[in-house]
C-alpha cells in the first residue's frame, strides 16, 4: 500500500509540473528517478540480478543508462532519421512545393463550404509531409489563408479546419506509430493499416461531417467581417525549386509502401529507406545547383535535425521509460492487472481510463504525446494480464493524444492560428471542439468494437 501511495504521489508531481510549464521530458526523467529510488529504499530489487550492479543504490543509476542504449536503438535510430529527413525537406524547400502544388487547385473552388471538407482532408494529408502541427499552420496561414479569406470564408472557420489537420493521418512515418508498432512488436506497416487505419480513417470522415455542418452553423449563428492583418503572416519563400521536388518529401512514404506490400521479399527498415531517399535528394540537389559544397553545407541540417529528434521524442521515450520501470519495480503494475484482470468489462475500464488521463494531460498541456510515450511500455503486459488486445489500449491512447491538442487553448498550434487570425484561443477552441469531441467518441467507440 505505501509503495501505491507513493506511486501516485510521484506521478502527480510530474502531472503538476508539466501543468506548470516544466518540460515534460524533465518532469517525467525526475519522477522515473524519484520512483526508482523510491523502490529501491523499500527493498525492492531495481534490476534483475543478471545486470544489477551488486549496489541497490547504484542500480537506478544504471537504469538510466539502459533506458538510453535501449531506446538509441531501432526506434531512437528512426525517429532520428525521420525528424533529419524532415529537416532538410524544409531547408531545400521541397516540403513547400509539396504544400503548394497540393492547395494549388483549392484556388478554383469558389463555394465556401465545399472548401472546408476538402481543405481538412488536403491538410491532413499534408500531414504525412510537415508532420508538426504548428509548423502545418504556419505554412498553412500563409500560403492559403489569404486566399480562402477572399472568397469569403469566415477567419474563425479558416482558422479551425486548418488547427485540426495534423491529427490522426495513418501514417508509417509517425513517431507514434514507429513506437507502439516496436513495443506490442507488430510489423509497421501491419500496424498503420490494419489497426490504426481502421480507426483512424472512419474517424477522420466523421470529423470531416463534423466541420462541415458545425462551421456553418456557427457562420449563420455570429456572421462576422474580418480583415487580414499581414504582417502576422509569415513571408513565402521566393526561391522554390522545380515542381518535381514535391515528391522528394514523400518518397520515403512511396518506397515503405512499396517494399512493405508489393515487393515483400526485400526486407528492408524506414531507417535503410529514408537513407535511400535522401541520397537520391542529395544527388539531384547537386546536379540543380552544380555546387557541392553548397549541398554539402546545407545537408548538416539532416544531422542537426537528427538531434531535434533525438532532444525532442527520444529523451521523452527514455524518460518516460524510466517512469515506467520504476512503477514496475514498485509492484505497481501488478497491482493495477491483479485489481482489474477479473472485473466484467475491464478492458473497457482501462481503455476509458488511459484515454480519459491522456485526453486530461493533453488538455492542460497542449499535447497528449507525453502521457502515451511515458504509458505505451506498460500496455503490452497489463493488457497480456488482462486477458485483453493491446491495441484496444494503444490507439485510443495515441489517437486522442494527437486529437487534444485542437482543443486546448495553450497549444502551440491554437496560439499561431488565433494570434494570426485576431481571435481568443478559446473563440478557436469553440470552432474545433465538436470535430475534435466526434473523433475521440469515434475512436473510443470503433477502438471498443473492432479490438475488443
């Protein structure tokens, strides 16, 4: 009972100060130690006694460091990768083209409402490219909210369909889906589209109906004018390469696709793939621009983009694993499963349990991703003790972490729409909530149906 009570004391503290603006990498790499340490005055072993260090107080020490050589690994490798590749996508430009051939043709639809469906649907798709929400609303605000202004659509409605597109695309390339894929030990491309997909999609449909009828509603109910301020806007790049870039941002996508379904005899990782893919860039930079040490110079922003990667979602996973070592070596796991395992309905209980705590961090904090990183490691035995599918855990989680983050009010992405479009957050927030509240009773809903 002490180390329950103590479990949860730490696990507040670390809720309390991502509440208080504390990175959340820090505040869970400090509860991780905190409970460790904790476990480790109460007797009970921190490592098992093949890599223990012979020391009890040394041993959490050396959990920190397995927590780095374990998630440096294959997930750490391709979130790294995958962030690097990102990166010098966006300083050759080509991640603009991709944007801008893609809305291109938006321009010629002159209905306002036919615009919302379909520009909610392109920009989740552009997803796949610029896989930051804020970054999406960025490039999003400048390059087609003047236009969807001058044809009439309403600041708030623009403002909303463009603050929920990088949400739940079914995507490979996700960082999300790489780590849940790696930790229930699923092939990638197996988990994206037979589980994620499955939800996700139907999920995204709905949400698409949702915007139609709950932005025009809102048009009809408070019609307002608006004026563009322009100086919020961020300027576009003038010197684009050719159009034929836009399809060097989703090569990856295109040969993992390719490999993973129609030449399934090759194996090969997303590592090996985005390598191939920025070589091919690397090598049609070089011929465009006939200078080498330019390309070269501009390639270090793969690396430093690695280490964006490496700062930004690994150091998360380590921290998170910690947290999640420590509530085991406490005993508290066991606890939980053994509480539950024969209740009716425990899957169910769980499944709005982990939703509801990630739905509530991602509210406070702006994102939900913290809360499904720091749990996804416990999933796989809690939900073998139960006697229930993973994956019935898993997505709800990492859906409604990725969906929250629409809703809240401190979110990055909700700052940059309302701080361009002169609006409250909380005016936006009234815009995206019934989209956002139908993806998460969605996903809650076919989660339930199709793994239970």
């Amino acid at each position: 009972m002490v180390e329950l009570i103590f479990g949860l004391v730490v696990i507040v503290l670390a809720g309390w100060m991502i509440y208080k603006k504390v990175n959340a990498t820090v505040a869970l790499f400090i509860a991780g130690i905190l409970l460790l340490f904790g476990a480790a005055f109460m007797g009970h072993p921190v490592l098992p006694e093949e890599t223990t260090t012979g020391s009890i107080w040394l041993d959490p020490i050396k959990s920190i460091t397995q927590s780095f050589v374990n998630n440096l690994g294959n997930i750490g490798m391709t979130i790294m990768v995958l962030f690097g590749f990102s990166s010098y996508m966006t300083q050759i430009g080509a991640n603009e083209v991709t944007v801008r051939t893609l809305m291109k043709p938006l321009s010629g639809i002159k209905s306002v409402y036919v615009l919302v469906p379909v520009i909610f649907i392109v920009g989740n798709l552009l997803s796949l490219v610029v896989p930051s929400a804020s970054s999406l609303a960025v490039l999003l605000m400048a390059t087609l909210y003047p236009v969807l202004k001058r044809i009439g659509m309403s600041a708030l409605t623009a403002g909303a369909v463009i603050a929920t597109t990088a949400t739940i695309i079914p995507t490979p390339l996700g960082a999300d889906n790489v780590i849940a894929a790696e930790t229930f030990g699923i092939d990638l491309m197996d988990y994206v589209l037979k589980y994620h997909a499955a939800i996700s999609i139907p999920t995204l449909i709905l949400m698409t109906i949702a915007h139609y009828f709950w932005q025009k509603y809102l048009d009809k109910k408070n019609p307002e004018t608006d004026d563009i301020d322009e100086s919020k806007l961020t300027a576009l790049r003038e010197d684009l390469p050719p159009a034929f870039y836009g399809i060097l941002p989703i090569l990856p996508l295109i040969l993992i696709t390719v490999f993973g379904i129609f030449i399934k005899s090759i194996k090969i990782g997303l590592v090996e793939i985005t390598f191939i893919s920025l070589i091919v860039t690397v090598i049609i930079e070089i011929i465009r621009k006939r200078k080498i040490q330019q390309v070269f110079d501009e390639l270090m922003v793969f690396f430093k983009g690695m280490g964006n990667g490496l700062a930004m979602v690994v150091a998360l996973l380590v921290a998170a694993s910690l947290m999640v070592d420590g509530l085991k070596a406490l005993g508290i796991i066991d606890m939980l499963t053994n509480s539950v395992k024969d209740v009716n309905g425990a899957g169910m209980i769980l499944m709005f349990a982990f939703s509801g705590i990630t739905a509530l961090i991602g509210l406070i904090s702006g994102g939900g991703l913290a809360v499904f990183y720091a749990s996804v490691g416990l999933l796989p035995d809690i939900a073998h003790n139960v006697g229930i599918n993973g994956v019935m855990l898993a997505i709800p989680m990492q859906l409604i972490a990725n969906l929250v983050r629409s809703v809240s009010p401190v979110a990055a992405v909700i700052i940059v729409v309302c701080s361009i479009i002169g609006k409250s957050p909380m005016a936006v927030v009234k815009r995206t909530s019934v989209p956002i509240i139908v993806g998460i009773i969605s996903t809650l809903v076919l989660s339930y149906v199709m793994f239970s």
